[in-house]
C-alpha cells in the first residue's frame, strides 16, 4: 500500500480514557483529521465548491483494528494512503504508527474509510454527485508522486 500522505501528532490528555489509554473512538477522529490535512497539503477542503455549488464528502463506511495502545503523550505517525478511487469515491487506508524512544516506530492500528461525493438540493436531499476534476488531478498525481517514491 503506497503511502500518499504522513500526519504526525501527539496524543493528548483528553484523547484518552480512564486507563489512560487513547479511547477507541478518536482513531476515527485521526483519520478525518489525517483526510483534512491531505485535502489542504494541496490547497483544498473537504468541503468541495465547484460551479458555486457545494459539495461534501461525507462517510460511508469506517472501521479500524488495533493491535497496540497509544497512551498520553505518545507520538504517532498517521499514513494515508488512496486505496481506490472511483468517479464518486474514494477509500482511504490508514496505518498508525506508535514513535518508540529509538526512533523507529510500531503499527498500533490499521483503518480503512469510504467517502462519496455528494451534493445537497435546495430541499436537503444529498445526492451522490462526480468528485470534481482538480480534486481527482491532485489525487491521481499524489498518488504518482508517492508510488515512486515507495
């Protein structure tokens, strides 16, 4: 899986549970958040405008394994990677990557996301719609530009 972009964080206070583990949920916060970030590595939003009329990417589908726990203050390595992209789709597949006291890192959890393109009627009906062409360039060439780098 070619990675397309790297976010690196460090988990906070609030992110965690009683345990002081990070609670399960927020890892589908890191991967919205990761998705944001790549969206404005190429000076865009998630929030899509095209021909004045705005547009969405709102989730289908979401899940994530863990194998390891991350606790406060740790460091991690978000990596985002386009799975698949179709004329209305995309799917993200996500690696979190735990910072270890040497430098090198241990995968804590694996995740996948699908978001569809979507735009709203006057009467609020979403109705799926084709990912604008400049969104589908940059995500082509992110993809090119990482594949050979891998």
């Amino acid at each position: 899986m070619a990675v397309h972009w790297r976010h690196r964080r460090r988990v906070e206070f609030s992110e965690t549970d009683m345990a002081g583990i990070v609670h399960f949920s927020n890892f589908f916060r890191y991967m919205e958040s990761a998705e944001h970030a790549f969206f404005r590595s190429f000076g865009h939003s998630v929030t899509l405008n095209e021909m004045d009329e705005m547009m969405g990417l709102p989730r289908v589908q979401a899940s994530c394994d863990y194998r390891h726990p991350l606790r406060f203050e740790d460091e991690m390595e978000i990596q985002l990677s386009i799975l698949e992209l179709k004329n209305r789709s995309i799917r993200y597949g996500f690696r979190f990557l735990k910072r270890l006291p040497d430098e090198t890192f241990v995968e804590v959890a694996t995740g996948a996301m699908t978001v569809v393109c979507v735009q709203k009627s006057e009467k609020g009906v979403m109705k799926a719609v084709s990912l604008p062409t400049a969104i589908v360039q940059h995500l082509e060439e992110a993809s090119l530009r990482m594949d050979t780098q891998e």
